[in-house]
C-alpha cells in the first residue's frame, strides 16, 4: 500500500514540474490543489523556504533559483496574477522576452497606469459592467491607477490624452 501512495506522490511531482515549465517557472496554488496538494501544504512549503511566493496565488516550486531566472519567472508569474489580458511592457516586457541591452538593476515604470475607455454597446449587460468592476478591482489592489472614460470621451480629441498627461506627471 505504501508503494502505490509513493507512485501517486512521485506522479503528482511530474504533473507538478510538467506545469512549472509549461508556465515558464511558476506554478499557481490553484494548480498545487488540483495536484494533491492541501493549502496548508502549500503555506508550509513557502514557511520553511521550500517554495518561494513570487506574487497573489503564484509560487516557485524551489529554494534557490538562479537570480535572472528568478526575475523573469516573477514578472511571468505576477502577469498571470492579474488575469487574463494583462501584459507586461516597457522594459519590464524587453527582459521577460530576452531583449539584450537592458540594465541589471530592476527597473519601476512611472507609467504603472491604465486608461480604459468602455463601449457603448459592450457595457449595456450587467454582466459586463460587473466584469469590470471586479477586473478593476483587481488591478487597484495589485497597485495599479485606472482611469476610465466613456465612448462620448473619445469623441473629444484632447480630453483624454490631457487627462493621461496629467495623471502622468503626477506618478513620476
């Protein structure tokens, strides 16, 4: 009996490495349950520096990763946090991709700012206006500033890149 829950453990560490590199380092606590792991596994594995948090729900399976690796995988990881549709830019996406050229030291974005303008016809359901209170709300507790507009705003040609400009030289 003790073999085959050795097997079933051995078994759901390649489920869990074959998930690590297909999301290029990190695996999601979601996935850790899916594979067998309890929650409370997964606290203590990040308690004893088995694992490492990288960002909201995101964890690096290993103690010690080189410390390039480490970078890319956070950025991966805390991109994947955010949910659907999110990206990284700038520089941030220059290092993700392997772009040469870059700097070593980390590099903070005063652009860490989101201009969404809603449809019309996109944002009549009150489903979708509950989608993106709910997205909103989490790109504000990830630390993001949002500024949104209206279809009619921009059908006003300086209005929103003033208001961006402005938003802007407030972040930096």
């Amino acid at each position: 009996m003790g073999g085959l829950r050795e097997c079933a453990r051995v078994g759901e560490f390649d489920e869990l490495r074959r998930a690590v590199v297909r999301q290029g380092g990190f695996v999601t606590a979601a996935q850790a349950v899916r594979l067998g792991f309890s929650r409370d596994r997964v606290r203590h594995l990040v308690r004893s520096g088995r694992w490492i948090r990288l960002s909201r729900g995101c964890y690096l399976p290993m103690a010690d990763p080189p410390a390039a690796a480490l970078r890319r995988t956070r950025i991966r990881a805390t991109v994947a946090s955010l949910g659907p549709g999110a990206v990284a830019v700038l520089d941030t996406a220059a290092e993700l991709h392997g772009i040469g050229g870059l700097q070593s030291a980390a590099t903070i974005h005063c652009a860490r700012l989101i201009a969404e303008a809603d449809g019309r016809v996109s944002h009549l359901s009150p489903d979708a206006v509950f989608a993106d209170r709910f997205r909103q709300n989490r790109l504000v507790n990830a630390g993001w500033r949002i500024l949104r507009f209206t279809w009619a705003d921009t059908l006003r040609p300086d209005y929103i890149p003033a208001t961006v400009r402005q938003a802007l030289r407030r972040a930096c």
